[in-house]
C-alpha cells in the first residue's frame, strides 16, 4: 500500500500543511510564491513553457549530483541484498536511500 501523498510547494516542493478553511495552498511561503511570480513574469512572451523549471547551472549541477548519489545508494542496497547482508545492514542501507531520495526531492529549497 502506498503512502498518502501530501500537497507540496509548487516552487520548493515542501510538503505543505493542510488548511480547513479557503482555497488548498499552493506554496508554502510568501518568499516561494514571489519566486514563483517572479518566473512567471521572466518568462512572460517568450516560448518558454509556463510549467518549465529554469534553473542557475550550479543548481542544476547540484541536482544531478543528487541524483548520482541517489543511484549510489540504490546501488549499494542491490549489493547488499545480492551479497546475504543482514536485516539490520539493509534496513541501514534503506533509511539512507530514503534520507538522500527526501534530499532530492528538495533540491530547489536551499537556492
């Protein structure tokens, strides 16, 4: 059975509380949606997708070198799993898969 998935910041992807009252949130914080707007006015009359991310060079260098470890990982539990280690090995193996694929996912908080 899969998670409930839990709305997230459409420019920083944090999970975001849910409100009772008004429309669902759509970010998490005034400074995500002012980056937020300030995209959507860079991009205004040009032919640049509205849903498109632009990212800075290093920030896109720092996504791919996430996204490598997050290989690694996956890699290193295959290993793991192909060589008999124990239970308790592998449980360590997958608690850091996920802490670096939660990492990942938030690669746009920290610009």
């Amino acid at each position: 059975m899969a998670a409930k998935r839990h709305p997230t910041c459409q420019w920083c992807g944090t999970e975001l509380r849910s409100s009772r009252r008004g429309r669902p949130r759509k970010y998490c914080s005034q400074a995500c949606r002012q980056r937020a707007y300030e995209q959507r006015n860079a991009i205004a009359g040009t032919q640049i997708p509205a849903e498109a991310i632009i990212l800075r060079p290093e920030l896109a260098q720092r996504l791919q070198d996430s996204l490598f470890e997050l290989r690694c990982a996956a890699e290193d539990v295959k290993t793991a799993v192909n060589e008999g280690a124990t239970s308790a090995e592998i449980t360590q193996l997958c608690n850091e898969f996920v802490a670096l694929a939660h990492k990942t996912e938030k690669f746009r908080m920290k610009e």
